[in-house]
C-alpha cells in the first residue's frame, strides 16, 4: 500500500505538515518512534499529575499558526487555550510581580515600587473615541500584512547585527542585559552575542500579526488545557478524520532514495513503505547524516548541514506538591547576580561547565491554569532552563541548583514538596537529535532568514520541517515549527504533482 506522502516523526511541525497535506486531500502516513505523539511538546502521565516535555508558553495559542493547522483538518476551535493571569519574577535583588494590570516591584532593599501600566495604557485609550479606536485597530490589523512586506527589506538589514550590540546601544544597565540574554536563551537557544537582531523583530512582527481588533494582548500567547500533548494529539486526531494515518512505537531505519529521488522509507522491522514524498521532522543533521546518507548529497550541501549551529539543550524540572504554595501561572527565577549572566552562559556554552548558581528558569504552574493537570488539592510547578548536551560536569548537578531556585522562588516548597523528576539533554536526544536542542536550530547569525535551510532539500521528494528547517521561517519555537510545517506542507500542495506509489 502506498501513500501520497509519509512524515518520519509527529512533532509539532511534522503534525503540522499532515494537516496540510491531510486536509488538502492527500493520503498521508506519520509514524512515530516514540509512544506517543509530540516530540518536545508533548506530555505523560505520572501518579494523577500531566507532566510535559518542556514549553510552557506557546506564542500565537488560539490565534495562531497551531489554530491554522488545526483549521485545516476541521479540529477549529478543538484546543482550549488558558491564559496566563498573575506572573512573578524572582530576581537575586528583587521580586517583581505582574497580574496582568498592575506591576509591583518589590526590592529586597529599598521601597517598592508599583507600576499601573496597563491602567495608564487603559486610561489613555479612554480619551480616544472608541469608533476613532476600532477604526485605526481594524485597518492596523488589515495592513499588517503590508507593513510585514514593507519592513521585510529593512528587517533583513539586521540579519548579521548581534543582539548584544543592538540592546548595547540603548542600554548599559546590566540587568537588562541580563534579562535579555535570559529571555532569547530561551526563546532562541542562542545568547545574545550569538542571535542575530533580526530574528528578535520578526519574531515580535509575527506576533503583532496574530493580533486582532478587541483582542486582549494577553490572548497572544498561552498554554493549552490538558497539558501540550493536546496540541499534537488535536492535529493528529484532525489528520486520521481527514482519512490520514499515524503510527506509534514505529521507527523509520532509513529514507529510501533511488537515482536521486524518494521512494519511502525502511522500518526496522524491514517494511518498506512507499511513497514519493517523505518529509522529516527528525531533525536536518540526522536526516541527511544518517536516515538518507550523505552519499546521496553533493558534497558541498551535506558539509553545510553538518556545520549548522545547533541551540542549546535544555531541562525540565517538574515538581509534585501536596497542596498549593503558589496563586501565580508562570514566571521566571533568575537569582544569577546583576551583571552576571554573559559569563553564566558563557561558562555554559563555551566552558562546557554548569556555573554554582541556580540557574535562570522559566516556570509555570499548569495545574492553576487546568487543575485537571494534577490531583485534587494538589500542585505541579513545571521549570524549563538551558543545559548543554556536552556538559563536563553531570546534568545531577543542574538538576541540584534547579531544585534550590524553586525553593527560593517558592516560601512552604520544602514542606509540600512530595517528588520530582528532572528531563536532561539525553531525553532529548532520545527524541530525535543528536545535539538534543530545546528548540532546533540557533537562530543566530549567518543561519536566520534567508539563510535558513530550505525545508526543500535537493532530492527529489524529500523535504525536512521542525525547528530545523524552512527559509524565512522564524519566530518562537512551537509557533515557528508549526510554520515550518505548513510552509512546508503548502509549497507541496501548490507545487508538486502527486500521485499514489504502489
Ligand atoms: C525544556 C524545553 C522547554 C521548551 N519551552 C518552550 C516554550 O516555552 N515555548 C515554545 O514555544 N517552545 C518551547 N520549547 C521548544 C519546543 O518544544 C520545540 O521547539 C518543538 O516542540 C520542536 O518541534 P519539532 O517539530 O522540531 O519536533 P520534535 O519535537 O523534534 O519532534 C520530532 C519527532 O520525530 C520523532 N522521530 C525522530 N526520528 C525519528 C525516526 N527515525 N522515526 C520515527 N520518528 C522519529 C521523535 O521521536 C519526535 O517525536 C521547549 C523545548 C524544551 C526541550
């Protein structure tokens, strides 16, 4: 039996590609080495608690490029989306607390300090006349498609600009620097004397796209109910209707390539299924590397792939309480001292070492947002940070620091503490790639943009999606695999004559 497509991995860009190609029509294949579907945004169950593999805000959420692919396969409106309402960040020399109206500031020493900003904002909007409002909302969002077209040129100038230079031009107070350097780790798997400038506005101007009239800003990033596993397990569900299939516990051996095209792909069982499009989501490296081998490549493109950069890899701590210590969603703990987080990752990054800090984490707290998520009368805190795969000291020692900056984040941790279990890069290996990113590929220079790789690659027939892969494709993580997926499964569909393999 043939299929029109098969896709080698059901991440969340390999998903995406199958609701395009699904709902278009075409019968699509997906097989999953794994038992469940989902890659890194996935999820599993431990004694009543929903534990993820990792994100925890996704940008976009029901208005975004998930919705799209979601809408392809008829599952609108399938995802429950939980915003985010009260926010905290635990800084070494301050607390900073943020319920959505009203930011507080509370230093350790001095006065705190309260912030009105969206009531300032809300009190401003007020003095302009709603019609004049919805008027200039409505046509900003009719044009933003105009704007992104207008500002792609200027934006492009920023490809090769680092984000240290960039920020080093409006601020020099390190705690900025800090915060910054924080943020695109985790946003970019890159540090800021690595990301290009460039991928920060895209990533800002796609966002703005999402962003309808009347919508509350908040609306523009979220975390789906039933934990993230719901997100691949939608798209798929979406997939079978569409008369697609996906298949778990099933690894692809090889991507078979005869004189220069795809025929299908090996089982390790030694099934060959046939099919005249494979697109993999295990990853660029690995596909051309291993699942098809360099061999079928000319010399030059398979080099380019192997020096890519790869992000960072990551952890996830996740951490079962027996009642509730926390009222907030989600937040960031950063106890690194002022000044001091170009030498944390650097130590990381470069050193290959795991600095004697608590490390910046970003946490969020699923069961406040679904309850389902954990136990009656129960809590789970879920923290995600950067740690490499090559580490010289053992991932125990992060796992160490990570338990000591919930403790301080979190007064009472201790006393309802009941386990915890900690990802480390080697799971994330086990999910597909060999240097175990968070996210895929660094979005740093020389690799963004233009540069980065085609998801169209130069066999015949194959084609890669995730966090890998896709020229121009950019954004933040989840949001911009999906992109890749659908980019990816739209030029298919537009561009390539498809007929069943038998
Ligand atoms: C700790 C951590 C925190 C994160 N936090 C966030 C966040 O807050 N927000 C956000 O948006 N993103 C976050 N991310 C990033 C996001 O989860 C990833 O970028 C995204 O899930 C990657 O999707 P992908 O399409 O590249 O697929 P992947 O997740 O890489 O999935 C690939 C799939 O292919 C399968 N596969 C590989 N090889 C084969 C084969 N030979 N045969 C069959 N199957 C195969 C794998 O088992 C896997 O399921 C985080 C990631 C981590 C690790």
């Amino acid at each position: 039996m043939g299929y029109d497509a098969i896709v080698v991995g059901a991440g969340i860009g390999g998903c995406a590609a199958g609701c395009a190609l699904a709902g278009s029509g075409m019968k699509v294949l997906i097989l999953e080495r794994m038992p469940q579907v989902g890659g890194r945004c996935s999820s599993i169950k431990r004694d009543g608690f929903t534990l993820d593999t990792g994100a925890h805000a996704i940008f976009g959420a029901e208005h975004g490029s998930i919705e799209e692919a979601c809408r392809m396969v008829g599952k609108d409106g399938a995802i429950k989306w939980c915003h985010f309402g009260k926010m905290i960040a635990v800084l070494s020399d301050a607390r900073i607390y943020f319920d959505g109206r009203t930011m507080f500031l509370k230093p350790d020493k001095g006065d705190s300090i309260t912030f009105h900003a969206m009531d300032l904002m809300d009190d401003m909007l007020k003095m302009v006349p709603e019609q004049l409002l919805e008027t200039s909302m409505s046509m900003t969002s009719k044009m933003m498609p105009l704007v992104t077209a207008l500002l792609t040129p200027i934006i492009e100038q920023f490809d090769d600009v680092l984000m240290k230079d960039f920020m080093g031009r409006f601020f020099d107070w390190p705690r900025i620097h800090d915060i910054m350097n924080t943020f695109q780790c985790g946003m970019f798997g890159s540090p800021d004397w690595m990301t290009s400038t460039a991928e920060l506005m895209r990533t800002a101007l796609g966002v703005m796209e999402y962003y309808q009239p009347g919508m509350d800003p908040f609306e523009l990033a979220g975390f789906p109910a039933g934990g993230l596993i719901s997100i691949p397990a939608t798209m798929c569900e979406g997939i079978v209707e569409k008369g697609g299939e996906v298949r778990t516990g099933t690894n692809v051996r090889r991507i078979v390539v005869e004189s220069g095209k795809v025929v299908g792909v090996e089982l390790d069982d030694g099934e060959l299924i046939r099919s005249p499009i494979v697109i993999s989501n295990g990853g660029l490296k690995e596909t051309v590397a291993d699942l098809v081998g360099r061999e079928h490549f000319d010399d030059e493109y398979a080099d380019l792939i192997r020096d890519l950069k790869t992000g960072t890899s990551g952890f996830c701590i996740r951490a079962a309480l027996d009642a509730p210590v926390t009222d907030v969603d989600m937040g960031g703990i950063l106890l690194v001292e002022p000044g001091g987080m170009e030498a944390y990752f650097r130590e990381l990054w470069q050193d290959f070492t795991i600095p004697d800090v608590p490390p910046p984490i970003y946490f969020s707290v699923p069961s406040n947002m679904d309850p389902s998520l954990a136990p009656p009368g129960k809590q789970l805190i879920v923290g995600i940070g950067c740690l490499m795969f090559d580490s010289k000291e053992p991932y125990s020692k992060m796992e160490k620091l990570a338990l000591e900056g919930f403790r301080r984040a979190f007064p009472g941790f201790d006393e309802h503490y009941m386990w915890h279990d900690f990802l480390d890069p080697n799971m994330y290996i086990a999910l597909g790639e060999r240097l175990a990113p968070a996210i895929g590929l660094a979005q740093c220079i020389g690799q963004v943009g233009k540069n980065r790789p085609s998801s169209i690659s130069p066999v015949d027939g194959l084609y890669y999606v995730g966090g890998e892969a896709g020229q121009n494709i950019s954004g933040m993580a989840c949001d911009m695999c999906v992109k890749s997926g659908l980019a990816c499964g739209k030029h298919i569909v537009n561009n390539v004559t498809v007929g069943i393999a038998t």
